[in-house]
C-alpha cells in the first residue's frame, strides 16, 4: 500500500467531501427529473422547466466550486485527490449536458417530442439515480458489492442510450425533409446521449476509486 494510501486509511477525516459529493448528485438528480418533464411539457412549461434546469446547475458548480476550495484547504482526503477532482468534474459534466439539452428545446423552439427523446430522458434519470448511488458508496469502502452494481447498472444504461441514439438518427435521416428541423432534433438528440456518456464517466471514476480501495 502506497504510503498516501496508508495515512489516508489510518488517518481521521471529517465527511466534507461525502457530504459535497452527494449534494452534487442531488441537485443533478433534481435536474434530470426535470427534463424527464419536458417530454410532455407544452412551450410555457418547457420554459419554466429549462430555467430551474439552468439554476439547479448554477447551484452545482458552486457545489464543484466547494470541493475544489476543500481539496486545496485539506491534507488528508478520504481519497486520492486527482479522483476527488475527477469525480467532480464528471459529475459537473453530466449537469452541463442536462441544462444544455433542455435550453435548446428553448432555444431551437422544438415543439416535436418523439418516442426516442423520452427514452433518453428516462435513461438519464435512472442513470443519475444510479450514479448517486454509487456516490453514497463511497463512505463506506467495504460495500464493494453495492458499488459494483452500480456501476454494471449504468454501464448497461449508456448501452441502451446507444441503441436508442441510433434508432432515432435513422428514423431521423430517413423521415425528416426539412433540413432545419433534422439539424435541430440531431442536436437534441446528441446532447441527451451524450449525458449518459458522461454518467459512464463518473461511474468508470468510481471504479477507479474501488480498485485502489479494494
């Protein structure tokens, strides 16, 4: 064991981190159920739900913000301080691309909602839930079982994001005529994949951080 790794184990530390880490994963949670909304939502109440959408991940960066300050302020962290960092940012990610998502069916004016962009939606909010999950992990090493689920579960769900991804860009190029509109459902498209791309981020950080604590 790495001489870092032997004082962080024997060490105490206080919860900050936990503690910041799960205040992250809610607010993304809050968002993602927020744009799960959006599917059956008409102009006004998209508007609405983008602009919590936009203050959820305003609260998350101050959030990322705080484990930053926190792992500049601390000696001993619970665990190795490029992970903390790295599991912040992917956290920060997955936000971005939730409040980005929702501000272009504002900005693009999308008023079409399609079977594939409420698939995605879902696979969001369970992938988020998921990786919240894996995040409470965290304070307690030895439930190395919970955490390995987790991480297969959200594995699976980027798996099904994909699939779903390639369904709608098929039935998108051989259905839609009008060029804008192919532009701006494909952007649509791209971006709720890609949040679960980043969900598979944060997870594949979690695993990293099992393997040096296992």
């Amino acid at each position: 064991m790495k001489i870092d790794r032997l004082i962080q184990v024997l060490l105490p530390h206080d919860q900050k981190f936990y503690n910041l880490f799960e205040e992250s994963t809610r607010l993304l949670s809050k968002a993602s159920v927020r744009l799960k909304k959006i599917a059956d939502a008409d102009a006004p109440e998209t508007r609405a739900l983008a602009k919590e959408i936009e203050d959820l991940e305003h609260q998350a960066d101050e959030v990322t913000h705080e484990i930053f300050g926190e792992l500049n302020a601390t000696f001993v962290t619970p665990f190795d301080r490029e992970d903390i960092h790295e599991l912040a940012s992917s956290l920060d990610d997955i936000v971005d691309f939730i409040n980005g998502s929702a501000s272009r069916f504002v900005l693009y004016d999308v008023q079409r909602r399609t079977q594939f962009m409420r698939q995605l939606m879902d696979i969001i909010v369970r992938s988020v839930e998921a990786v919240g999950k894996g995040v409470s992990c965290l304070r307690d090493f030895r439930n190395s079982a919970s955490l390995q689920k987790v991480l297969r579960d959200v594995n699976s769900y980027e798996n099904e994001a994909d699939a779903v991804f390639e369904q709608a860009i098929g039935e998108l190029f051989e259905n839609e005529k009008n060029v804008i509109e192919l532009i701006k459902l494909k952007e649509i498209y791209v971006g709720l994949e890609t949040a679960t791309d980043r969900c598979e981020d944060a997870a594949n950080v979690l695993e990293s951080i099992l393997i040096k604590h296992a």
